[in-house]
C-alpha cells in the first residue's frame, strides 16, 4: 500500500532537491556587488522614511488567516456541486451541516470582534 505513494515521495525530493540547488548555484555564482543604495527599501520609487520594519497589529494576521481558513473551506462547494444528482438527499443534508459548522465559526469569530477594523 505504501508503494502506492512511492510516486509521489520520488517528485516530493526531486523538487525539494532542486530548490536546494538553485538556491545554492544562485548563492555561489551570482554577482556580489553590494552597495548602500541596493540594500535600502524600495518604496515605489519614493525616498524611505522611518525604518524598514515596523511593527504591525495582530489584526492583519488574523484577518489574513481567517480569510484563507473560510475561503479554503468553500472550495469544498465545487465538487459536491459536480455529483449532487449522484448523491441525492444524503449530500444536501452533509452540505447543509458542513455550512451550518462554518456559520456558528464564523458567528463566533464575529462575536469575538475578530472582523472588527479600527
């Protein structure tokens, strides 16, 4: 059963393997000419000011995240739309307690204030 994935493991190293490289031929080969005016932030052709970092709120992460957490989930709508004719009433019903999770999630992460921007 394991050889199954044997495919699968042999691109997962090739393709780790070949990242490794070209990072390490692109560190050994590649110009060095460092100057002051290349290692200063670009800011859309505008002189920086202040620092290069600076601290952010935790509200863009969250967002961010929570984002990407309820839009992954509504992919799973594409392909239970592809066979519903197939699984009848059985998959209307799963559809509906799945929706039903995301909206007490998204109900609680409301409540919480989470979406709030300030």
């Amino acid at each position: 059963m394991l050889t199954d994935y044997l495919p699968l493991a042999i691109i997962l190293l090739l393709a780790t393997g070949l990242g490794f490289l070209v990072v390490l031929l692109g560190a050994l080969f590649g110009p060095r000419r460092p100057s002051r005016r290349k290692s200063a932030p670009y800011e859309s052709g505008m002189v920086p000011y202040g620092p290069g970092t600076r601290r952010l709120s935790i509200r863009f992460y969250l967002v961010a995240v929570l984002f990407i957490l309820f839009d992954i989930e509504t992919v799973f709508f594409l392909p239970w739309a592809v066979v519903f004719n197939q699984l009848g009433w059985f998959a209307l019903i799963e559809m509906l307690v799945f929706i039903a999770i995301l909206l007490i999630g998204f109900i609680y992460v409301w409540k919480k204030g989470a979406l709030e921007w300030e």
